[in-house]
C-alpha cells in the first residue's frame, strides 16, 4: 500500500522538536461551523469533527485540507447526507492536537473525527479509548494499524512504516540511477523511517544507497553539508522525505554544487501545493519527480475529474488538488461509504461497525483500480503503487512506466 505512503510522512513530530519553531499549547477554538446537504441520508444533519494542522509548522502542506473536506461535503450531499463541520486547530503542537481532539468530542459532541494532521498520533489514544470513528490519512505514525485501533481507518492505506517496498527502487533503476541518497528528520519516526526504506528500497533492485541521513534537524535548510557529501559519496538520484523547505534547499544546492541527478524523488511539494508556493519555488523544483499515493489530475481519469470537477465546484480551487485536499476529500467520501451502512440514525458505534465491515476500500477509484483497502484488517496490503510526474516550466508531466509504478514487500527486510 502507499505511505505518506512514505512521501507524505514528513512531519510526525515531538514536543521537543516543536519546542524549536512554536510553544506547545493547547486549542480550545474551532472555525465557524459549515453546513451543507439534503439531508435525505439520514434522519438529522451529521456533525464531524476536522483535526489538522491550521496553523504551526506543518501548516504549509495540511492547512489546505479544509477545503478538501468542503468538496468531499458537497459530494456528500448530493448523495442525501447532510454534513457539518467544525475544526480544531492541531497547531502541529502535541498538547494542542490532543486538546483538540478533546474539544470536538467532549464540547462539540462530533459524530466522527476526520484524523488529517501531522501530530494525530498524539490524540490517538484517547479518541481510541472513547470509540470515536476516525477516518483520515495514516502518514502521521503507526497507530491507524495498531490491533487495538479498530476505530480508525485511513484513507490512503493501512501503512507499515518499517516495511520496506521495491517501488522507489524500481522507479530510481528505471531512470538510470546507480548511487542514491536519502534524507529524513530526525523527530519523525515516519520520516526517519522513509529514509531508511527509501534506501533498502533502492538495495533491493542492485543499487548502492552510500548516504542515508535519518537524523536531520526537522524544518532546516541547512543542506550545504548534505550536498557535499552527496557529491562525495557520487550520489546521482535521492529519496528526500522531508517539508518542500527542506527538500527544494537540498535540490538547489545540489545543483550550484554541480550534482547531476538522474531522478530526485520527492514525497511532497508536488501539485497545487507547488504551483501555489510563487516562481522561486517553482524554479527550484525543475526537474524534480514527485511521488502521489493517487492517480494524478493531469490523467484526467473519471475519478480525478470527479475531485477536480468538486473541488471548483464546492470549495473554490481551481487549481491541482494538493495532497491535503486529496486527503479531506477521501475522509469524507470514506465517511459516507460506513454512514451508508450505519442507519437511518447513526451512533459512533455503528459507524465503526459499518467501517470495518468495508474490505475493498478503492480511494474513490482514485487507485486506478490497482488494488484496495480492507479495512476489517490491521496489516497492510502487499502491493504499493506510486504516480510519478516531473516538473517542467508550471506543468507536471506523467512519466512513462510510473503511472503507476509498483512494488511488492521486501520480504525478511524492515527498518
């Protein structure tokens, strides 16, 4: 299955960490409720509660998916189920997502909780310990496969960050790469994990992996030293599982020290998240591959243009869909697939019960129809598939033999 697949893993941080760049504190506030819909699904409107990172250091890649959620709410409602929403800001602080978490069921009484920040492994147990429906996007930590989390369900797969896969490898072979280097943040165990995988990945299809950094200070761009011993060590592709910050640093000053790099696989910055960040961003990502856990929008498939095409139409954007609105989209159309079996008036737990008899979870065809999801299990699947487009000028372009590429476990071999 994909990770952050790992590509969206960046940023499961500590309160240490965060000590760094913003005060850990709590969040007792929420967005004015939205509300839309029919109601012809259910007897009375749904109240769901939206965890993610509005403001702190992981605001720069989840802040956007907000408007996920209003897209996948105006879906929603033309299937008959009458929507509303209310957020807590995680401000990507553990003692603020926790607080949050708290907010939504014990104040705003919320029927489900959307899991979409960088930190939800912080809220995990108590929202677990209360039997709330969560559904979200497993690229913060391990807890969504733990046997006892059997209220959470992810969206983008049941991932297993010490699992090792050959789809990176496959792809970095494919494009010519003999020497890769990884990087990933010390603070995240899933970033520092990816790192780590990303490297095994590449060993496991004959390649050298001579640098794999897993300690990098979280958010830095102090990548001059990383760059040279790229060079050094005739580094020529890279797995960086990293903030765009970070990444984009790291492929500019690889370049000024004349670096050529046959493929630069990039887990995040891709798609609108790009593309909305101004020109010098766009100028340093030239060239780059970006990975996708999902079919891309520049396929223009049924299922992409139905995100595209609800995205404008309920949420104003207009542009690529980021990864985030990917995510707050599929939470709520995930949602609706366990409300559709939940009765005519659904109870947290016969949400869960309707969740977890879902064995062919599809992302709203949106994995192309290259494998699915049960979410009745905890383990994740053996298949990863990834879409891989490159940057040039202010359009990504699908590369041929990765739309999709994918892999199988690496068996006997985690990190």
């Amino acid at each position: 299955m994909p990770r952050r697949n790992k590509r969206y893993l960046a940023a499961g941080l500590s309160c240490v960490a965060l000590l760094l760049t913003a005060a850990c504190s709590s969040n007792n506030n929420s967005s004015p409720t939205t509300t839309t819909g029919t109601g012809k699904g259910t007897s009375a409107p749904i109240t769901v509660g939206v965890l993610t990172d509005v403001t702190g250091a992981a605001a720069s890649e989840f802040g956007s998916a907000i408007k996920g959620v209003e897209a996948g709410i105006g879906v929603a409602a033309t299937e008959g189920y009458h929507i509303k929403y209310v957020v807590a800001d995680s401000q990507t602080s553990p003692t603020a997502v926790l607080a949050g978490a708290q907010q939504l069921v014990q104040q705003d009484h919320v029927l489900a909780v959307l899991g979409l920040s960088a930190l939800t492994f912080e809220a995990a147990p108590f929202l677990t310990s209360n039997h709330i429906p969560v559904v979200g996007a497993a690229f913060d930590g391990p807890e969504w496969i733990k046997p006892t989390s059997t209220n959470m369900f992810s969206v983008i797969g049941n991932l297993d960050f010490t699992k090792v896969y050959t789809t990176e490898g496959k792809f970095l072979k494919s494009q010519g790469v003999t020497k890769v280097g990884t990087l990933g943040y010390s603070v995240s165990p899933s970033s520092a994990a990816a790192a780590r995988s990303g490297a095994a990945s590449a060993e496991s299809q004959g390649l050298e992996a001579p640098y794999v950094n897993d300690s990098f200070p979280f958010g830095s761009t102090n990548v001059a030293p990383v760059a040279l011993a790229m060079k050094s060590d005739g580094v020529n592709g890279i797995v960086v599982d990293t903030e765009p910050s970070t990444v984009f640093a790291l492929t500019t000053a690889l370049k000024q020290q004349n670096v050529q790099l046959k493929a630069s696989l990039l887990p995040t910055g891709g798609g609108g998240d790009l593309l909305n960040s101004g020109p010098t961003a766009i100028q340093a990502a030239q060239g780059n591959d970006f990975e996708s856990a999902f079919e891309v929008p520049e396929m223009h498939t049924p299922a992409t243009e139905a995100l595209q095409n609800a995205l404008a139409k309920y949420a104003g954007v207009h542009t690529d869909a980021t990864f985030a609105e990917y995510c707050g989209y599929l939470s709520i159309l995930g949602l609706v697939q366990g409300l559709q079996g939940a009765g005519a008036n659904p109870t947290q737990s016969s949400v869960i019960t309707s969740l977890s008899h879902i064995t062919d979870y599809t992302a709203s065809g949106l994995w192309g129809g290259h494998y699915s999801v049960n979410w009745s299990q905890r383990p994740p699947g053996p298949t990863q598939c990834e879409w891989i487009t490159k940057l040039s000028g202010q359009t990504f372009h699908l590369i041929a033999g990765a739309d999709p590429v994918c892999g199988s476990v690496v068996e006997g071999k985690s990190v």
